[in-house]
C-alpha cells in the first residue's frame, strides 16, 4: 500500500471558488500541513472531475501528500492518484480492491460497527465516521453518535477519522477517543487562510489525542 497518514484529512470543496483561487487554497492546506487530501466533486461532469484532479494532484505530489478521489473509481484510475474514498452507496469495496489492487489507498465511510467491520473485512484501509457534527456541506449527512465513533475505532485495526462539521474549537468532544485523525472541509476551505487554519486544527487534534 503506497504512503498514508490521515491525521489531518482535508476534504475539499469547489463551490463558490472559480478554479485559480480554489488551487489557491488547497495548496495553502497543503502549506498548512494537511496529511490526505481527498477532492469531492459531486456536481461536475467525469471530464471536469478528472482536469480537477489532475491538477489538484500536480500539487499535492508536490507536497508528497496522497490525493484520494472521492465516490469515483474511474476518475482516480484516469488521474493516476493514490486512493479512492467510497461511501455506503458507492461501489462495494472488495469489488474496488480487485481491480486496483493491494497499492491503492481505499477509504470507506462508516455510521455503525457492522459496517466498519464488513469494510475493513472487504479490504478498506482507513474509515470515516460522522458526521460528528451537522455539516454545511451539500453532502447528506447523519449525525453519529461519539460513542459510536469509540465503539467503530475498538472494533476494527485500521485507522478511523471523525469528520463532520469539526473545527479546532469542537475537537474537545473527541478526547480520549482513540481515532487517528480529523477530517475536515469547511473549517479549512472557508477558512480566510487555509494555510493558518489547517496549523491550528492540526495543533487542536494534537492536544487530544
């Protein structure tokens, strides 16, 4: 499997940003120290998606920071990146395994124990569980329980990440929670200075841990 560490996971956000000031800011993330970038582009056509990450790619090996591909295993494959991110609607992870084999980084979102453990079982490298907090994102969110998330992160191996709606005043519920990072898209992407932001929740998640 090729490099990970997901103490900071930066998920990104396009909207509202024309594509200069949107590169702008992912690289100020990756400045800022963000350990996995994931770029989520949910409105754009398969063309769009793939120039986005190939661009956005460009920088984080730059940085030497894998980029994981949201929902779209073909779109990682054509851009060449390092992983793929699926969720419970998406394709099944064993399946993704088999045709990207043991070198990829496979992501997989999880909201309870059963599907933590059928994921890591399937092959799935990292999980992420929330949303801890409601979100203002367009993506559909559930909130999770913490003590799910402590139930999620006793039951499986590999790392698990608390995402949804975390920012570096929030963290303070995940203390003694033994995740292994934070995902995070707002409270970067929005930030006046993504570079800042992602040193300070950085710094936030290193005083829980």
């Amino acid at each position: 499997m090729k490099k990970m560490d997901t103490t900071l996971y930066f998920i990104t956000d396009s909207t509202g940003y024309e594509k200069e000031e949107f590169l702008r800011r992912v690289e100020a993330a990756l400045r800022g120290g963000v350990t996995l970038v994931q770029l989520r582009e949910k409105e754009r056509t398969t063309r769009e998606y793939l120039e986005f990450a190939r661009e956005v790619h460009m920088l984080t090996k730059k940085y030497d920071v894998p980029l994981i591909i949201d929902d779209r295993l073909d779109v990682a494959m054509a851009a060449e990146v390092e992983g793929v991110h699926l969720g419970q609607s998406d394709l099944p992870i064993d399946i993704a395994r088999k045709i990207l084999g043991k070198d990829w980084i496979i992501g997989a979102t999880a909201k309870t124990v059963e599907q933590a453990t059928e994921a890591y079982e399937q092959g799935a490298d990292y999980l992420g569980v929330g949303a801890i907090y409601p979100t203002t994102t367009k993506v559909k969110t559930i909130l999770t329980s913490t003590d799910m998330l402590r139930k999620i992160c006793e039951a499986v191996p590999i790392p698990v990440n608390a995402i949804g709606g975390l920012n570096k005043d929030r963290l303070g519920v995940l203390t003694g929670i033994p995740i292994a990072g934070v995902c995070a898209v707002s409270a970067i992407m929005k930030a006046p200075d993504p570079e800042i932001a992602a040193k300070e929740l950085m710094e936030a998640f290193q005083k829980i841990k």
